[in-house]
C-alpha cells in the first residue's frame, strides 16, 4: 500500500498519495474545476508542467499556485474553485 498524507481541501479532509504533485492528486479525488476564467468558463490542468497556469489554485493562502508543480504535504490547505 503507498504512503498517503492528509490535505484540507475546500475544507474538507482528504487522503492522496505522497509526493504526488497536487494537481495530479486533485484530479484522481475527481476535482474537475481547479479555477473558473473571467469568462466564468472553468479551468484546470491542461499542460502539466507549469506554463499554462490553468491549474493554479490556493494553498495555505497564497494565492495563484501552480498545483502541477506543488508537490502535496501534510496538512497543506487548498482551495480551488470546485462549487
């Protein structure tokens, strides 16, 4: 069995895999929303490796972070757009 740790996400407590990068761990919980556009269209990861930035989500109040380049830790909270 992997190692998991514990992520706070939109409040709620979750377990994924450890060292996973966020937004990988983000999509396998199902999240399908990570940010929503001026245009109100929703957003998330299209590129994987940090230059499209439609991944970008907030973790432990920054703002603007780039999950695909985040790995996750223990206890780190994240906020995304996910209604």
């Amino acid at each position: 069995m992997s190692e998991t740790v514990r992520i706070i996400l939109n409040g709620d407590e979750r377990a994924v895999p450890a060292g996973a990068m966020l937004a990988a761990a983000l999509l396998g919980l199902g999240l399908r929303r990570f940010r929503t556009s001026v245009h109100g269209e929703p957003r998330a990861p299209l590129c994987g490796m940090g230059v499209c930035q439609e991944c970008r989500v907030t973790v432990d109040g920054r703002l603007h972070v780039r999950s695909c380049m985040t790995p996750c830790r223990e206890g780190m909270r994240v906020e995304t757009d996910e209604p």
